[in-house]
C-alpha cells in the first residue's frame, strides 16, 4: 500500500526543500511548483535552480534567470516568491573576491587553471550549488528556499560534492605543488629538484613548462582559501542535516530512475538527513479505469472485423495500451513502496501538455498536495 503524505504541513514548516533525483524526472517543475504553492500560502521563498534548460524561468513569466534572486510577480496571497539560477562560474568568482585580497583575487580569476576548473571541473556544479545555498540561508531574507539540485547523471552527486572537493585539495599532487611555492625564493627550484624531479619531468611534458608554472602558482594562490572551502562544505552539510531541512526525492515509473531513487533514499538514511517523500512522476492513468485493457482489446478486434467503426476501435486500442501502462507504473510504484515501506509517496499523472505558466505550476502543486491526478503534467 502506496503510503500518503502531506505535502502542505511540509510547505508550512520547512526552511529549506532540497528537489533531488536522477536526471531529466521532474525536478525543476517540482521545485518550482511547491516554491510557488508555500508562497500563496503566505511564505518568503526563493528557489534555486541548476537547470540549464531555463524552463523554469519561462513558466515563471521571467525572460531570464541569473545569479541574482528575482521577484516574480503574480503570486496570490500574502507570501513572495524570488527566483534564481545558479551561475557556476560567478559563484565561484564571488568566492575568491570576497576571500581573496584584491591582487591576489585578480592573480587567481586570470588564471588559465582557475578558469578551467571553475567553469567544467567535475563536481564544481553540485559544490557551488551547495555554496550559494549556504549563501542564501545566510541573509535571512526567506522563510524557505526550495533547491532544484543539478541535473547530474547520479543523483548522488549532490552530496558527494563537498568530499570530493576535499580529496581534491588534499591530493597529492595538490601537496607536492604546494611545496615549491611554500619554500618560496631561490628554494623554489630546489625543492623541485630534490625529491620531485620525476614527478615534474612527467607533469612537465603532458602539460609543458609554462602551464605547469600556471597551474603552481594557481595552487599556491588558492592556498590560503582552501580551509575556506572545506569550513563552507562542511557547514553547508550540517545544514542539510538540521530541523526545518527536508529532501524531496523525485522519480519516474522507470526501472533506472527509481534505482537511483533507492540509492538516494538509502544514502539519506546512512547520513541521517531528512528525507520527507517521494514523487513519483508521469504516472500514467485512465478515465475509464473499469475498462480492462483486454476487454478493449477485444472490443478493437471486434470493430476492425466488422469494419464500420473504425476510429472507435483505434479509441479501444489507445485505451488498452494506457490501462496496460498504467498497471505497469502502478506495480513499479507498489514495488518500490514494498521495498521502501517506511518512505511516503505522493504520485503525479503524467500528461502530454508542458507547464509554461504559473497556472500550470498552480496545478502541479494541488497534485503534488492531494497526491492524486490534476489537470496539468508534472514535466521535467
């Protein structure tokens, strides 16, 4: 037995909503539809998103998003709804300005090194994600902020972010950089003659000279910044465990999305985060669910021998194959349910039409909040 939830009580008392999952299920439309839900019901919200498909902004009435929090207008009620799109590369650009003096800032944001891994180093998006977060919950200005976390192959990811940024800065070769720039003056190329000509003959011919000198004074002038890294992350992650944070993970009726939901599920348990439902999107389901598939079936076959009807029987056809795919979805989510019985469902129907407008996320979230079909699609 599928069991309820209730979404608004959720809305009411949570200061933040992490949307999470694997990619491409809904997250976006989901964060965005209980954003706008808890803020006609009288909340100062801002939701965040790293989806880079900018549906958000568009359903939103917005012509774009970017790193700063942005009114929307049109919202019922006494709450306000702020919107925001994280930009990767300036999020990390406003870290090193503010931890950096301003010489050391400009050193850095020039490097070749910096400009890489600030904008495509694996697992920068899920960290600064984390950062601005942070951020937001530092100004005081919302009584909730709904996070759309990053549309990344494991949904994982996210959480895993902060450690493995640390390993990074803890690596080895991080640490063998850093030598040479600690010992500073003439010691400089001592310390990279002694004990660690191997290891820069190696960096020097995949890399050449003059990027490793770039990629060592890059290291040596995030030095001082990287306590700070570390210090953020590992606050950030408390934050995620503490009362008033709820992790709503969406999936899909399908057999990888629902995988990944398991392993989310799981990995919250062993972390001791909050996880508050699961959405389970793009349900399908019938209006005529008394109509078993293989009495429409039969009833096609009957048409099409008889030859005068031919569009009801193509009606029937429809209509099998959507009773069939809704008993499928039904036993995935009965399925999943067995296996995770303690973990509250809440199921959205899907539907052919996209949400574009506040309407249709006004729909979304009275689904989301009976847990039953609406008029409108949870799309993603």
């Amino acid at each position: 037995m599928v069991r309820p939830f209730d979404v608004d009580d959720l809305l009411d008392t949570a200061a933040i909503i992490v949307c999470c999952g694997a990619g491409g299920v809904g997250k976006t439309t989901t964060a965005a539809a209980v954003a706008l839900r808890a803020a006609e019901r009288g909340r100062r919200v801002c939701v965040l998103t790293i989806d880079p498909a900018r549906r958000l902004a568009q359903s939103m009435g917005l012509s774009e998003l970017d790193n700063t929090p942005r009114a929307v207008s049109g919202v019922d009620g006494d709450g306000s709804l702020d919107a925001m799109m994280l930009d990767m590369k300036r999020t990390f650009d406003e870290i090193v300005l503010s931890h950096a003096e301003p010489a050391r800032a400009e050193q850095i944001l020039a490097n070749p090194f910096y400009v890489s891994l600030s904008s495509s180093f694996a697992g920068t998006q899920e960290y600064m994600a984390m950062e601005k977060l942070g951020q937001l919950k530092a100004q005081e200005r919302w009584d909730l902020i709904v996070v759309d976390t990053p549309p990344s192959r494991s949904a994982l990811d996210f959480l895993d972010a902060p450690q493995r940024l640390g390993r990074f800065l803890d690596g080895r070769m991080i640490r063998m950089l850093l030598a040479p720039a600690k010992a500073g003056g003439r010691a400089y190329m001592k310390v990279f003659s002694v004990g660690l000509n191997m290891f820069t003959s190696v960096l020097t011919r995949v890399l050449g000279g003059e990027a490793l000198k770039d990629l060592s004074l890059f290291v040596s002038s995030l030095e001082s910044m990287f306590g700070g890294f570390r210090e953020r992350a590992e606050h950030t992650y408390r934050l995620l465990k503490e009362p008033g944070t709820s992790f709503v993970v969406v999936a899909t009726p399908e057999r990888d999305a629902l995988r990944e939901a398991a392993y989310f599920v799981e990995r919250l348990s062993t972390e001791q985060m909050p996880l508050s439902t699961v959405v389970l999107n793009r349900m399908h389901r019938s209006g005529a669910p008394s109509l078993s598939a293989e009495r429409a079936q039969a009833g096609a076959e009957s048409l099409e021998e008889d030859g005068t009807h031919p569009l009801a029987a193509a009606v029937l056809r429809v209509h099998a194959d959507r009773i069939r795919t809704a008993g499928r979805d039904e036993r995935m989510a009965e399925s999943f349910s067995g296996a995770h019985p303690a973990v509250p469902l809440v199921e959205v129907a899907a539907q052919a039409q996209d949400v574009h407008d506040l309407d249709g996320l006004r729909a979304i979230g009275a689904e989301l909040a009976s847990g039953g079909p609406a008029s409108a699609p949870l799309a993603g």
